[in-house]
C-alpha cells in the first residue's frame, strides 16, 4: 500500500520534471523556440553573440518600429550621411549650367482651344457687366455682338480685351477694368480731386474707390450740374479736345426782359476777350415775370464761358446748373449724387469720340 501510494505520489511530483524531459529528447532534433521570458530583443544588425555593439537594443536602432530606419547603402549597418547645403548647391548649380544652352521644350496641348490666346469674348462681355455669361451668349445668338467689325456667330471665339474692338449693338465695350461716374456736383465744391485750401472737392465723392478716378472738364465753383469721373484717360482727353465738339446744355437763371433777337446773338458769336464764342443752341424754358430761366447749348469749354457770353449780352447769371455731358443727362439725379454710367451710355460717350 505504502509502495504504491508512493509511486503514486513520485509521479505526481515529478510531473514536471518528467515534462522537461520530453522536451529535451523532442528538441534534439530540431531547434527548440523559446520561451516569451526567454527571448531577446538586443539582436539585430550590428550585435554580436554577446550582445549588441553599444549596449543599447536592436529596437533602437530601427529594429523595431519607432526607431531611426537605417540606409542599406554603404555596407550593412551603416546610416548615409546627410548631403550638406553646399553640396545641393553645387548640384543645382551644376544643372543650370548643364541645360543653360538648350531651347525650351514646348509640350503638346492636350485640349481643344487650348492653342488659342485671349479670352473667351462671352466672359469679357460678362466683367463688362453685360449679364451672366449665358445672357451674354444669347446677345451673340442674336448677332448683335460684333469684334474689330465683324459680326460674330459662333460661341467660345476669343478676344484680346487690350487690342480687339468689342461691340454691342453698334457701342463699343469697355473691356478693360474701367470705371465711368457721373456727379451732380452741388453749388460751392471744388472741382478738383484734392483742395490745399481744404474746401470740398469732387475727391471727397470718391475717396472709396479702390482706383484712382479724375474729373472730365471742369465746371465753376458756383456751378451746379454734371460733372463725369473715369479712369479712362484717352476718354476723358477726347470728351475735354475742342477737335470732338462734344456738347454741352446749361440752363441759366437771368432777369429780363430779354429781346427776341438774343437767340440770333448767341449764335451768331460774342466778342470776348480771348475771342468769338457761339453758342449751338438757345431757347426761354420758363418765364415768371422778369425772372427767366434759359437753356443754352455749347461745344466750347473755357473758362465760365455761358456765365461770360449772357454777361456781354447784358444779362448777369444768377444761377447756373449744366444739365447734359454730350449723351448723359442729369435727369433726376438728386444733389451731390454719385451714379455709374450704365454701359450703354459709355458706349454713346465712346461712339460721340470716335473710340
């Protein structure tokens, strides 16, 4: 009983053993993997049976992720060294100087239109503030856009907005990034864009604007009425030249009566001091007892030259207010008012030059 249970017992605690035993004769054949506590993670490029050259683990050293990665260049083990600034420099320089005497390669172009230059007129007509894109292909639909005098017909035709004449309806377009204002200047404004004295001035209407604007002629302090503002410097040259005879209409407070004949005189010319002055046209718009409120048309512009020719004909202003600039009119523009010209009165502006 006793020797039994023994062996019983033996076996028992010897379990173990006899375990390791069987591993032992099974791995005599072939390697035996080992154990998670027995493993060693200090192995890798660079160690040596003892352990690795710096004493640190292969992880470290890009064996594991997280580590530095090491170049396979230059022999196993080894990290390339960084190229220095002035290495690329000479590299770079070296290039240049390499390709410096070879003509450029022009690649092919890959989509349809592509070899042509310029805009395509519809997106010119749209910054020109003809409408949405669409609604300036329908103008073109309709053949009422032409370039350089040639009616256009077909869609997606390109322009140069600096060297094409574009028109619509017979008016030219204002391509480029122009602006065109016009101002009921009031009674006691300079007209000049900046006063030393610090009196007001048209540039006090348009200190906002992100291009430098300049007035059109000029009107008299007292005056009242149109005044244009652009940034159009041939326009405004050629509105101003006497070459043009662009017209001007003022209306004219003066006491009377006034003979049937003054009409005649005007036309006919007033002697002045700097020479003959004649006016285009002439009419009485109101009459209230002596009180008479005249209009009068000129292509002339110097210097107070309605207020001078009815001063000669004995009849002094009282009041005076320039009602129209060639085709733009006051209307109901209200006192030192500020207003964009609509493209079609540029257009009128332009065809009345010749541009």
């Amino acid at each position: 009983m006793r020797s039994s249970g023994s062996g019983r017992n033996s076996g028992r605690g010897n379990h173990r053993g006899a375990g390791n035993e069987r591993d032992e004769r099974q791995g005599q054949g072939r390697p035996r993997k080992p154990r998670p506590e027995e493993r060693r993670y200090d192995v890798g490029p660079g160690a040596t049976k003892d352990g690795p050259k710096s004493g640190r683990g292969g992880a470290a050293r890009g064996g594991a992720k997280g580590g530095p990665k090491q170049s396979q260049q230059g022999g196993r083990g080894r990290t390339a060294p960084a190229r220095s600034r002035e290495y690329e420099a000479r590299t770079e320089e070296r290039n240049r100087e390499r390709y410096a005497g070879k003509k450029d390669i022009k690649l092919p172009k890959t989509f349809p239109g592509a070899e042509q230059e310029g805009e395509r007129l519809q997106k010119v007509l749209a910054r020109a503030g003809y409408g949405s894109r669409r609604a300036c292909e329908e103008l073109i639909e309709q053949a009422r856009v032409e370039i350089n005098g040639e009616i256009v017909l077909e869609q997606g035709r390109r322009v140069d907005p600096e060297k094409d004449e574009v028109k619509v309806d017979g008016l030219t377009v204002a391509t480029q990034s122009y602006q065109f204002f016009s101002l009921n200047k009031p009674a006691g404004v300079v007209s000049t864009m900046e006063d030393p004295e610090g009196r007001q001035c048209l540039g006090d209407y348009v200190t906002n604007r992100e291009t430098r604007l300049f007035h059109v002629g000029r009107l008299d302090t007292e005056t009242e009425g149109v005044i244009l503002l652009t940034n159009h410097g041939e326009l405004a040259h050629r509105l101003t030249h006497p070459k043009y005879g662009v017209k001007k209409t003022y209306l004219a407070a003066i006491v009377g009566p006034i003979p049937r004949d003054l009409g005649k005189r005007l036309k006919d010319g007033i002697q002045l001091e700097d020479g003959y002055a004649r006016a285009d046209h002439f009419r009485v718009v109101e009459q209230t007892g002596k009180n008479y409120l005249v209009e009068v048309t000129l292509h002339e512009g110097r210097k107070h030259i309605v207020r001078r020719m009815l001063a000669e004909a004995g009849f002094p202003v009282e009041k005076l207010v320039r009602t129209s600039f060639g085709p733009i009119t006051l209307g109901d523009q209200k006192s030192g008012w500020l207003r964009r010209l609509s493209n079609t009165e540029v257009g009128m502006l332009m065809k009345e030059v010749d541009l």
